[in-house]
C-alpha cells in the first residue's frame, strides 16, 4: 500500500499531537487522566482541575502556523497559533499554572481613613 501525501501529512500530525500530550505528561503527570485526544482528528482536550478546558488542535493546511491551542477566558477565549509542538507544551503548561493561581486580590485602599 503506499502512502498519499494527505495520509502521510495526517499520520505526522497524530505523531506530533503524541508527542505533545507525552510532553505534558512528562512535565505534569497528574494530568494524566485530562488529557483526552479526539479518536477522529488531531485534536486534545486538557481538561482544567476547576472546570473547563484548553483545546490543542491542527490548524487548516493552508494557515501559516502548525497548531492552535484555545483558551477559555472571560470575556473571550484567547487562540494561539503556533508553530512548534514544544511551544504548545509551554503555553498550555502555563495556561494551566495560571488557572491553578488564586485570584490576585485588589491593591484598592478604604477611602473611608
């Protein structure tokens, strides 16, 4: 059987999302059950201790950066395209400290002295 150029550019994108979420593993492996690849695309969820969930995922083939990795944030969800599988390890490793981060607490003095 040999390989069309749409099967080998799909099977290097699988490779890529493993060694992503190994790579997430490896530095937090508490996550390692929030960690659920899509069993149709190349795409994975990270699931928050708190609630929600970062979205790492191929980007189309015509974009010019690799991957998109999606973070929920009020008031909108903040999208980083990415070109290289370590970058999308450290921003969803810091993502994932931030959201773990107590609320910072107000610097606001009583005007009421």
């Amino acid at each position: 059987m040999l390989l069309t150029p749409d099967m080998t550019d799909a099977f290097g994108d699988w490779i890529a999302l493993d060694r992503i979420r190994r790579a997430l593993f490896a530095a937090r492996p508490e996550l390692d059950d929030s960690l659920v690849p899509d069993e149709v695309r190349p795409l994975l969820l990270v699931l928050r201790p708190g609630g929600g969930a970062l979205l790492v995922a191929r980007s189309a083939e015509d974009a010019s950066e690799q991957w998109i990795v999606g973070i929920p944030r009020q008031p909108a969800p903040v999208l980083h395209e990415v070109g290289s599988p370590d970058e999308v390890v450290r921003i969803v490793l810091d993502a994932l400290e931030l959201s773990s981060s107590p609320a910072p607490r107000s610097t606001a003095t009583d005007d009421q002295g």
